[in-house]
C-alpha cells in the first residue's frame, strides 16, 4: 500500500471516531434534556381549564386558581384532602388569594361515575352544600379497604342526610337514578383528556400542573409565582 492509501485509510478512520462522537453527544444530550424535563417541578399548558359550572371555592376573581382533578375513590386524593387542602385552605382560600375548583375523574369506574353524579347533583341544587358533601363523601372512604365497594345511592342519601344547608335527598335519589347531571360529568371526563390526567390528584395552578401534589412547598412556589404574574 503506498503512503497516500495509508494516508486516506487513516483519514476515513479519524472521520469515522469523530462522527461516532459527534453521535454519542447527541444522544447524551437527548436523554440530559429528557431528565431535566421529567425531573421538573411541573409542565405547563397554554392556559387553565374553563372552571365555568365547576364548583369554585373562594373569591371568584382571585388570580390564582388551584384546580383538583380528583376522584372519591381515590385514596391518594382522600390524603391531599386531610394533609394539603387545609393548608391552603387557611393560607390562601380563605384569605381570597386563590380559588379553589375540583373536577371529577372517573379512573375507578361505577363508583367514581356515582360519586360524581351525586357531586354534580348537589352542586346544582344549593352550591353551597357541595363542599361539605365533597367533604363528607371523601370522610366515608375507607381506609382499610378502599377497593371494596362503598360508593352506594344508599351511602350517598346516608351522607347527603349529614348536610348543612340541608339537601333535598329526594330529589337527590331521583337524580342519581336518571342521572341527571351526566352532561356535567361528560364535561369533566373531557377536561380530563385535553388536560392528559394520568392520575389522582393531578393538581393544576392556573395553566401548571404540580409533579407532585403532596409537595407543599413547590405549591406555594407556583402559586407565588401566578400571583405575581
Ligand atoms: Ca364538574
């Protein structure tokens, strides 16, 4: 082989080992750019979900709205409920800072659907029982055996008797059987899909949804950061 071929031969090598580095950095800052998006404190959409005939909590034009997409068999959401919510409920809720919406998700089937339609039914006959309902409701899962069935027309009529202001179960009961307020948790199961809610909670302030909702202290970041928007 005579020097130029040599030559040649060693220039195709070099091409090839810098190539292949070029290739490896490439993938390397394809999986260093996917960390970093995963390991965010949370992903934006262009805007919030359209919170008109949700039930709202708070100061209706309060700039920030902290969103639940929540589920009453959920046992995770029936947490955030004792452990986040009351923080802030005292914190920014009741000062008129945020307001606070919940929106049904059905992940756990007939039960999930029943409980939301007993939520939308309340909610339409006196706003103001729902979030004692919701409350109450959530108060009834069980904590050994959430699984089992629990979310019953019986157990509902049993709770919806605890309320204050009263309920009118009667019209509750007729209600549940027509399912009355279907459209309602239509509306929810569709916020639920443009929103890509993969689980419950997902909680959302304003356009951002949280990674982790047990995270209290990115909750206040985000909502600090909306405020001052
Ligand atoms: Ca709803």
């Amino acid at each position: 082989m005579s020097s130029r071929y040599r030559s040649k031969a060693k220039n195709n090598k070099k091409l090839v080992i810098f190539t292949s580095i070029i290739i490896v950095l490439f993938i390397l800052l394809y999986f260093f750019i996917q960390a970093s998006k995963s390991g965010g404190e949370s992903g934006a959409f262009k805007q919030g979900p359209d919170l008109a005939n949700q039930p709202v909590e708070g100061m209706q034009d309060a700039k920030v709205s902290i969103v639940e997409f929540g589920d009453y068999k959920c046992p995770s959401c029936k947490a955030w409920g004792e452990q986040i919510y009351p923080k802030l409920k005292e914190a920014y809720i009741d000062s008129g800072k945020v307001k606070f919406a919940y929106i049904n998700v059905l992940f756990h089937g007939d039960e999930s659907k029943l409980g939301a339609l007993a939520g939308e039914a309340v909610w339409k006959q006196n706003p103001e029982a729902f979030w004692p309902f919701h409350k109450a409701l959530f108060a009834e899962q069980p904590t050994d055996n959430h699984d089992g069935l629990w979310i019953t027309p019986d157990k509902i009529e049993e709770i919806a008797g605890t309320i204050t202001p009263a309920i009118n179960i009667i019209q509750l009961k007729q209600d549940l059987a027509n399912q009355s307020n279907i459209n309602e948790v239509n509306i929810d199961e569709q916020l639920v899909l443009d929103f890509n809610v993969q689980q419950t909670p997902t909680i959302m302030i304003n356009n951002v949804v949280v990674n982790n909702p047990f995270d209290y202290d990115t909750i206040v970041k985000i909502i600090e950061e909306q405020a001052n928007e």
